[in-house]
C-alpha cells in the first residue's frame, strides 16, 4: 500500500519570541546542545551521540515522519528496545507534530495490537523481527498506514494493509521547518495497567513533561557532570523521565537491556553512574549483589517509585553505598511524581513518601472533598502543571479520575481538574505524607478495610521473605480472605508466627502462599491482579 503524502496545515503567522527555558519536549535537546553541543548525550553500548548529533537526528527524524505523511496530533508508536533509535524517534515524532506512544518491548503481539488500536496509531517504528511477529495482527489495526524499521534488514514478506520504510528513510531527510506547537498541546500517550480492565492511555501534553522534569531536577540537582542509567522501560513515565531530566539538565543517558542484576551492578562501574532509578522489586535484586567500591565511589543518587521500600533493603543500600543519597518518590502517570522524600528525611521518617514535590500541590481529602486532618487518612488529590489531560477516548474513565480540584477561589467560572489518585494517604504535623494503601487494592475483611501495606510492612521489615504482596479473595462468611503470596523457599509457619506476633487477628492472612517469584508487570511493578487470578485458578 503506497503512503500518501499530505501537505502539513497551513500555520498562521506568529511572533518568535526566543525564550530561555523549554516549553516542548523536543527542545530539551535542542536547547542544551545550542549551549553544549559537544557534551555527550546519549550512549549505547560502543555508541556515543553528542547532543548536536542527537538534535540533528531528531529534526532529521521528524523531516521524515512528515514526508510520511504525519499530520498533527497522529501517533507514532514505538516499539524497541533501549537503542538510539527509539530516543530519537521519541522525541521526533512530537517535534513533526505528531504523538509519541512508547510500548513496552516485552509486551506480546496481542498487547500491542491493543494500543495500536485504541489509540489509532498511524506510524509503527519497530524493528524486523518485531514486525514479523506483529504480522498476525496486523491487520485489525485499520488505522496504521506505515512501518519504519529500525536495524538491519527489512521484513522477509509484506505486512498486511501498511507500506514498510527502512529507518534511512527518515534518517536521511533534509530537516524541514516544523508545525508551531504550544505546551498544552499532546505530546505522549503512555499505556499504564489499571486493576481491572485493559491499559489505558494516559495523555501527557508538552508542559507535563518538560514542567516534570524542571521539577524533579530541582531536588535531584542533575548537571552536565552526571550520567544517568536507564534501566527501567521507556514506556514507563519514571522510566522515560529519566531521558527529560538529563537533556534538560545537560547530563548524560546510558541505555542499558539487562538480563541479571549484576549486569546493572558493572555497567554503573563501566560509565561512572551518577544516578540510577529502579522499582522496589528491583532494588531488592540489586541489594543482594555485591557492589565493588567503584560503583560506590560513582553513584551520588538514587531514585525509587512504584511501590513501598522495604526497611530492610534501605539498611542493605546504606550498607553497600554509604554516600549515596536515597530518593523515595511517589507518582502516578496520570501526574507524573507527586511527592519527595528529602535524603535527610529517609531514617527520621520511615515509610513517608515525603512532600510535595515544586509545581504539585498535593491535598488529603474525603468522600466529599472536604481537607483531613493530620494523621487522618484519605484520598491523594493532586493539581497543577503535572496533571494529565485524561486518559485517551475513554470520557467514562477519565471523568472517574480527572475531576475538579476540591479548593477553588470563589468567583472562578471554569473548574480546575486535578487528579483524584484513587490512593489513601495521611499526613503527619509536619506535612509529610504516608501511603495507606490502594483504594481498587484495599482488602474487606470481617468488616475492616485493610490496605495490603498493612500486612506486608512487617513482614518485609522482619527480613524473613525478599518479597510478600498481600489480596483478598472470595469468602462466605468474611468477605474477603486475606492471602499473603511470599518468594522464596517455604517460609509459610515463620511467617504466619510473625503475623499471629505483630498482626490483629482480622489482619492475619488466613494462608501464606510460597511461590519462586512473584509475577510483575512489565514496568517491573509486583503484578497483584495476576498473582491473584493465578491464585483463584489453582485454588
């Protein structure tokens, strides 16, 4: 199928009106190597980009998503691993004016086919072997019209319905002036996994994403002297903003596909990291590796969100780094970060998720909207430049969680939306914030509402199991059962003891169930709507 080359829209004119700070996501780049072009960038592997050469692929790159035909507010989707490819395609498709839809690499045909078709994709980058696999489904995607591929190699037979482009097709375009955009304007969709139903496409514009990495940037304190490790997918808004805070800060991104731990462990020594952010799932891996001095003399940073960190594994990190700084972050995608704990704060104050973090505002409320009080749990309410635009043709969903801010002026006639995050949280005297648990995670048991953390934290603090996560199943006379799923060898009495120890009796799990490992989402995240579903099948 030939593709048809459209004229971009006509573009009124406007004032240039130069500006010191970034207000679009491609220029980022574009901004830093204007100052510091010769500063490395990006490095893969033998590979290195400075940010000249990777601004210049970028623009080189979106010339040719034009001459595709991409019109504004199209999606491209991108679906590799951590090469220089994806990045540059990433940030190319927002500066054509288009809309970038990472996918994560692990992900399965029928796991893409979903996104291709849920947020109608027209521009698939992808690499031969993934579009061979993708060749079966294909063809319910009646939105796609074009697949680049990236590497060596083109499919062996035709793709159903689509044109296939080598990557040099848009490599080698001459750069063409690009369509005006403004920060409000779409930028991104990432697919985030709810508890029930298939992922949904949160929509990010330009200001969320270069506001979020300012923000994050204002306590991580990145410069040109750092090199940043990106482990985690970038599919994944922590993940991704690891690429938004370097490039708005002039650091470097080191991209990294690893198979164990210790591959994480040598490639801090290899590229003197300075900065490493991973998910509490992954920090408990990566603890109980050893860590040469080299990695400790490197590292002064390190990030972790998605999920509550253990006690123990901190001790274990503080132990192997003793200068490193911890970052215990909260966030959702549909705000990107939410909140920080300061470093100084990580042994005052245990199990905080900390403040605020600049530009979010973050409010404890009730059912009906009305601020708690300290030590009163409630729902996390988030408002200002980091909150989402909705979730992507799903009004049902988004009006579930995009909604208006509990505390307006009096006299404002339009609502401000904010995100009502679904999670209980309380705040002490001093502000800080804990996380409670869950509100589509929360367990009815005999009356109570449990939140899994309730059960998990002494368990995981007592050392005795690397990993634990907490559900309820289907009970006649409770309600909800409550099962504690722990890795590793049979733990199941020395675990139950301890909870029979710490636990009232309406929190003790009624079974403790041992597993090798623990299932995870591809974000890394333990996977609970899997781990119970295999639970209620073997049961």
């Amino acid at each position: 199928m030939a593709v048809v080359i459209i004229a971009a829209r006509q573009q009124q004119p406007s004032l240039s009106v130069p500006t010191t700070v970034p207000t679009l996501l491609h220029d980022l780049v574009r901004h830093t190597a204007e100052r510091h072009g010769a500063l490395p960038a990006l490095l893969h592997g033998a590979t290195q980009l400075t940010y000249s050469e990777l601004a210049s692929a970028i623009e080189r790159t979106a010339a040719g998503l034009r001459r595709l035909g991409l019109r504004p507010d199209e999606r491209v989707a991108v679906y590799l691993p951590k090469i220089p490819e994806a990045v540059i395609a990433l940030f190319a498709a927002p500066l054509a004016g288009g809309v970038m839809v990472p996918i994560n690499p692990v992900l399965k045909a029928a796991q893409v086919a979903h996104i291709l078709r849920d947020c109608n994709v027209r521009l698939l980058i992808t690499s031969a072997e993934r579009a061979a696999v993708l060749r079966a489904v294909l063809r319910d995607c009646r939105d796609l019209r074009a697949v680049v591929i990236a590497g060596e190699g083109l499919p062996e037979e035709p793709l159903p319905g689509v044109a296939i482009h080598a990557w040099r097709t848009l490599d080698e375009a001459e750069p063409l002036k690009p369509p005006r955009r403004i920060d409000s304007d779409m930028a991104a969709i990432f697919y985030t996994s709810g508890s029930t139903g298939a992922p949904k496409g949160v929509v990010l514009s330009h200001r969320n994403l270069v506001s979020g990495a300012h923000s994050v940037n204002a306590y991580l304190h990145n410069g040109p002297e750092d090199r940043l490790l990106a482990v985690l997918p970038l599919s994944f808004d922590y993940g991704f903003s690891q690429l938004t805070t370097a490039f708005a800060a002039g650091a470097s991104v080191v991209l990294l596909e690893y198979l164990l731990p210790r591959d994480v462990i040598r490639a801090v020594v290899r590229y003197h990291i300075t900065g490493l952010a991973a998910v509490p799932p992954l920090w408990g891996r990566l603890v109980r590796e050893t860590w040469p001095p080299e990695a400790a003399a490197s590292l002064r940073y390190l990030t972790s969100s998605g999920g509550v960190m253990p006690a123990p594994v901190i001790q274990a990190l503080r132990q192997a780094l003793p200068d490193t700084q911890i970052h215990l972050m909260y966030g959702l995608t549909e705000a990107f970060r939410s909140t920080a704990l300061p470093p100084e704060e990580v042994d005052q104050r245990p199990g905080s998720i900390g403040l605020p973090i600049p530009n979010a505002e973050i409010m404890v409320v009730r059912e009906d909207g009305s601020e708690c009080e300290p030590e009163e749990i409630g729902e996390l309410v988030h408002r200002g430049s980091l909150v989402a635009l909705g979730y992507w043709n799903d009004p049902e969903r988004t009006a579930e969680r995009f909604r208006p801010a509990p505390r307006r002026p009096h006299g404002l006639p339009l609502p401000e939306i904010a995100v009502w995050s679904g999670d209980r949280v309380w705040r002490d005297a001093e502000g800080y914030l804990y996380f409670a648990g869950r509100e589509d995670n929360m367990i009815k048991t005999s009356g109570y509402r449990v939140s899994p953390d309730e059960i998990e934290g002494p368990v995981l603090a007592s050392g005795l199991v690397a990993e634990a996560a907490a559900f309820g199943v289907p009970d006649a006379e409770l309600g909800q059962a409550i099962v504690l799923a722990v890795a590793g060898e049979d733990a199941s009495e020395v675990v139950q003891t301890l909870c029979r120890e710490q636990l009232p009796n309406y929190m003790r799990p009624q079974r403790v169930w041992c597993l090798d490992e623990l299932p995870r989402t591809p974000n890394g995240k333990i996977d609970r709507q899997a781990l119970r579903q295999r639970y209620l099948e073997d049961d």
